[in-house]
C-alpha cells in the first residue's frame, strides 16, 4: 500500500512541478487558444526508462487526423465579405486594408479545399511515425504485423496512409494491413444515441452562448480595422466578426501558406476568445459534471484490451494504429481517465483552469499504450497523451508503469467490462 501512495504522489509531482494554468500558458504563446485547431506540438517532455528487465513489444495507438482546412467555408467568407465591403466604402484604415490582403490569401489557399488534409497535416503524421519508431525500436523489428483502422473520411484515411508509409520507409519488412469500414465505427466514432439526445437539449448551450457574448469585445479591434465608427455601428456586427477572425486566424496555423493573423488579437483577447470553445468541448465531449460522457468510448476500450490480449498471447502483432476525429478521441480520454483529462468543474468559468481542449486534442492529437515485458512475461505499460507521459487512476509503485493486469482489473471493475 505505501509502495502504491508512493506512486501515486510522484504521478501528482510530476503533474503540478512547474505547471502552468491555460490562462498562463496562452498569455506565454497566443497559439494555444486556436484550442482544437492549434497544430500539432510534439512531446514536451523525455520519457521515463523502463524499469530493469522490461523491452516493449506491442503499442495501442489512437489519433486524429493531421492538420487541416477549416471544415465549414465561413469564416473565410464571412470575414472576406466583410471586409471587402468596407473597402470598398473606403473605410478601411491601412491596417484594416493589411488584414484584407492577408485573409485574401487565405480564402483562395482554402478554396475547394474544406475539410481537407494539408500538407502540414501530412507531415504531422510522418514525424509522429518515426518518433514511435525510433523511441521503441524492438517493437518494428523484423517482419512485424501492424494493423490500421480509419473512418471514411479522406483526411483520416490519408493521415493513416502517411503514418504507415512512414513506418514502411524506416522497415520495408513490415507487414502493415490499411482498412477503413463502416463496421469498424463502433470503435473509431462511436456516438451513442444518448449522447446526440443530450447535446440536442443541453441547457448548458445558454452558458456558452451568454460566455461567448460576455467574453468578446470587439471595440479595439474595430477601431484598428475600420475608420469610421458609423460605418461600424450600422454595416458591422463587430462580435461576429471578431468571432470570425478568431476562427480564421486558428486554422491559418494549419496550412503551409505564409501568412497569419495572429497580431490581430490581443494575449488576452486570445484567451477571452478560446474560453467558450473550451467550455463547449468539455461540455459536449470531456469529462463534464453531467457525467454522460465517461462511458461513450467504452466500446473503443473494450476493443483495446481484446487486441492488446490478443498480441500478449501471440506476439504476432506489434501495433493497432486507430486513426478517427477529436470528436472521438476526446472521449477517449476522458474514458481512460488520463491525467489532466478528468476534471469536474461546475463553474462554467472555472473550465479553463482545469481543462484545456489544445492538451488533449491538437491536429493529430493521439494516445498511445506501449506495453512492455520482462523474461518471466510480467506485462506493463505506460499512457501516453501526445507523446507525454501521463497517469491513469489505477494503482502503481512504477509510475509512469503500471502492470497491464491492474490496469484491467481497474476498467473492469469501474466500467463494469
């Protein structure tokens, strides 16, 4: 029992040690408020040896397409429109004519292109590939069998393509099996009819709303982008268009085109900006108070511990890569309890203290379970959220370790598997 304390005492050490709040860490670099469109930012930290006599042998992945276009064209539209009006009215002021040229730019770089891959999207999964690669050697030695699965979406199927091909440029020998089929949704995107019902009749939508309305100022940048208060007051809906621009100036970061709208903002208008998107994603699909939500991607864990079972007791298999949405592994998260995933805020202005949408599900965002063995076939493992080590809630005196069969029984008993 004391060896288990002790465990979970260093699993909370290493979670508060030199930690920031969101709000700190925003104010320190602004493109984390891009919240879930914030491009993918790699590990943050070194991992943890694995103790003495441990190789690893098998990996449970699961992550998100790369970095993308905007998935609806309106921001682009909304805010070129916009503009564009004003221009030619001519009041805009050189700054405002500035922000023109440059969200120009942007709406003919995503032109026919909603909802798709970028090549930065491409290259997320490439670089996480042969991280996974180069960190766990001994797991893709030889001829291997990995398997992938992804949803129908062409962004999802091509960032599995990319992460494999990787794969198969550092070991041609692999014997990798691509799929992307309907009957695999229950594990990829699975969304129970509950849960649609709740989102459709959650009260909480007033809160956000009247967070979103409360939180967005528009009067300074107004005043930078248009010359005339008048026109303003009678042509523009300043909030919506901020609103906008915050959308757009997000998903410029995911596009290899050289330009960006970020000196648009305020740190703390960045802030103010990200908060009700972050509260409604915790709401809709994190670890809310309602509680609806811990059990959605329990299909999925279900799914993870047959697999990891079934590469336990054949050493055939060296992966599961599972490629799906944030819609999905956010859940996924919250089901698996992670740290800093679990959080029950009722204060709707005290989610962004404890939760933060950009830790758990970047473009590319992704979990990983690398299971490891010693010689007497004692199997541990050890979570990884974005390539960081994280905690679960089930007991160890091995952290970041735990032994695969407590972390079983954990599920098991919790969920009632």
């Amino acid at each position: 029992m004391k060896r288990c304390l002790l465990g979970a005492l260093c699993a909370l050490l290493c979670l508060t040690t030199g930690a920031q709040t969101p709000r700190e860490e925003i104010l320190s670099d602004s493109t984390r408020a891009a919240g879930l469109l914030m491009p993918y930012p790699g590990p943050q930290k070194a991992q943890t040896k694995a103790p003495r006599g441990y190789k690893p042998f098998y990996i449970s992945h699961f992550g998100r397409h790369g970095s993308r276009w905007h998935t609806s064209a309106k921001p682009y539209n909304y805010s070129y429109k916009t503009l564009a009006s004003a221009d030619s009215a001519g009041v805009l002021t050189p700054y405002g004519k500035d922000v023109l040229s440059r969200v120009k730019a942007l709406k003919e770089d995503a032109d026919n292109r909603t909802g798709e891959l970028t090549q930065l999207g491409f290259r997320q999964h490439r670089e996480i590939a042969e991280r996974m690669f180069r960190s766990f050697r001994r797991v893709f030695r030889g001829r291997k069998h990995i398997q992938a699965n992804a949803t129908q979406v062409p962004r999802v199927m091509l960032s599995m393509e990319s992460f494999c091909q990787e794969l198969l440029a550092l070991n041609p020998r692999l014997d990798i099996s691509m799929d992307a089929s309907t009957r695999d949704r229950f594990f990829l995107a699975n969304t129970p009819p509950q849960i649609r019902a709740y989102n459709d009749t959650a009260s909480w939508k007033a809160v956000r709303d009247e967070m979103r309305d409360s939180l967005c100022r528009p009067e300074r940048l107004m005043s930078a982008l248009f010359a005339d208060p008048a026109y303003v007051a009678a042509q523009v809906d300043g909030k919506e268009l901020m609103r906008q621009l915050y959308q757009l100036a997000s998903i410029a970061l995911d596009s290899d085109i050289d330009v960006r709208l970020g000196d648009l903002f305020t740190t703390t208008e960045w802030y103010e900006l990200w908060q009700p998107h972050n509260f409604s994603y915790y709401m809709e699909k994190g670890p809310n108070p309602v509680g609806i939500i811990e059990t959605t991607a329990v299909p999925l864990l279900r799914q993870i511990i047959a697999r990891a079972d079934e590469a336990i007791a054949s050493g055939d298999c060296a992966a599961d890569l599972r490629f799906s949405h944030d819609s999905h592994l956010v859940p996924l998260s919250t089901t698996l309890q992670l740290d800093g995933c679990r959080a029950k805020v009722t204060d709707p202005y005290g989610v962004a203290s404890a939760w933060a949408n950009y830790r758990i599900s970047p473009m590319a965002g992704n979990i990983q379970m690398i299971f490891y063995k010693n010689r007497k076939g004692t199997v541990l493992v050890k979570f990884l959220l974005n390539e960081n080590e994280v905690g679960i809630p089930a007991r160890t005196d091995l952290y970041p370790y735990y032994r695969w069969e407590d972390v079983k029984d954990y599920y098991t008993d919790y969920y009632k598997l």
